[in-house]
C-alpha cells in the first residue's frame, strides 16, 4: 500500500514516514499543504495522513479540494487534542477517521490498516485467498499453514492484490502503489516479485491475465 503523509513537523512527518516504512508502505511526504493538495490530486494513494495545521493552505482546505474534485482516497486526520470543532469540521468535509494528536503510533497504524481495509471491501484484518493468508497486523504470511518469509516488495505485491481480490491489476498499477514517489520504478520488476511470490505460495495463486495483468484467485 502507498500512503501519503501531509505534517509540517519535520520530526513527526519523519518518524511516521519510518515507522509506516517499517511496516510495509511506500510512503511520500509533504511539509505544506499546497504540496499535499498537489500530491494528493496527482498520486494515486491508498490513504493519506493529514494535519489540519498546515502552512500555506490549511488541511481543511486540501480536504476539501480533494473531495470536490471526486477523489475518494481515504483520509486519516491529525487534530489537536481540544480542538474538538476541527473534528467536527474535518469529518464534514470528509475525512474517514480522526486522531488527536499527541498519539501512540500503533493507534494510528491500527486506524489507518482498518481504513484501507474498509476502503477495499475488506471486513478482517486477516486477508485470505485459498490457502494464503496475510495478517495485515503483524505482516506475517502464511501458506496452507505454514510462514513464508518475503522481502518488502514481495510483501506490498501480495498485499495491494489481496486487497484487489478478483480484480485485475496492470502492472502499471501495481507500480504506482508498490514505490514511493521518489523511488527508482521499474514496472519490469514487478514481474519479477510476481515470479517470487509464485515460487513462494504456489504456482496458481497469481493468475496472469494475458494483456491486461495479474488477479488473485483461488488456487
């Protein structure tokens, strides 16, 4: 999954940006609202954490040209922690989900797994599809029971068509969601974690569909 972060807190942006990395997102960041207005509208993101106190143009405002240009990305909110009319405001203006800041971070990773999960359909935080099953909690992998160990893009191959069950997905796309904006992409690799993932959890569990991409289907 890739996430957007909008925090004009250099300190705090980075210590998210870390630690969502370390939890299997490719994450981009912006320091001003302007650049996450932009960002936003241009990238295709699976969520966005956004502070309302943000210079040049405030989170509100990002929120709220988000929505009236029809993007639906789910959004995560960063309030302050009396500022309950910001709530009020930011759920009006579309916002998916809230936090107070100062937060625990495992609060905010928790919000964010079940506002992707919602976003695709998906009701449990266990993912499934035959004998494969990814605990989008813990990252742990397994198949027919057994852990199988993957790298981090193997991992946010599996989990982007996980949670596009049934879908065909371009390579194209996959790419955009696997790498962060400022990653060396290379859609020619994506083939390559798919290989991986099919020597890993079976040879049918990715199916390939001539032309257009790759489903996840019942081996």
């Amino acid at each position: 999954m890739r996430v957007l972060v909008v925090e004009d807190d250099p300190e705090l942006g980075r210590q998210l940006a870390d630690q969502l990395g370390r939890e299997g997102y490719a994450v981009d960041r912006a320091l001003d609202g302007e650049e996450g207005e932009f960002m936003g509208a241009t990238e295709p993101y699976d969520a966005v954490v956004l502070d309302l106190g943000l210079p040049r143009l405030d989170g509100l405002s990002v929120l709220r040209r988000w929505r009236a240009a029809g993007n639906a990305v789910p959004v995560l909110i960063l309030t302050a922690r009396d500022a309950w009319q910001e709530k009020v405001q930011g759920i009006d203006a579309g916002a998916d989900d809230y936090l107070a800041k100062p937060f625990r971070v495992e609060e905010l990773l928790a919000r964010l797994r079940a506002l992707i999960r919602r976003a695709k359909g998906q009701a449990s935080a266990e993912l499934r599809c035959g004998g494969v099953a990814l605990d989008t909690r813990t990252g742990r992998v397994t198949a027919e029971g057994r852990p199988v160990p993957l790298t981090g893009h193997e991992y946010r191959v599996l989990a982007y068509l996980m949670h596009h069950q049934g879908r065909v997905v371009s390579r194209a796309e996959l790419t955009e969601h696997v790498y962060a904006q400022d990653a060396d992409r290379d859609s020619n690799t994506i083939e390559v974690f798919v290989g991986r993932l099919r020597k890993k959890l079976g040879a049918d569990v990715i199916r390939t569909v001539r032309g257009l991409g790759y489903r996840l289907g019942e081996p």
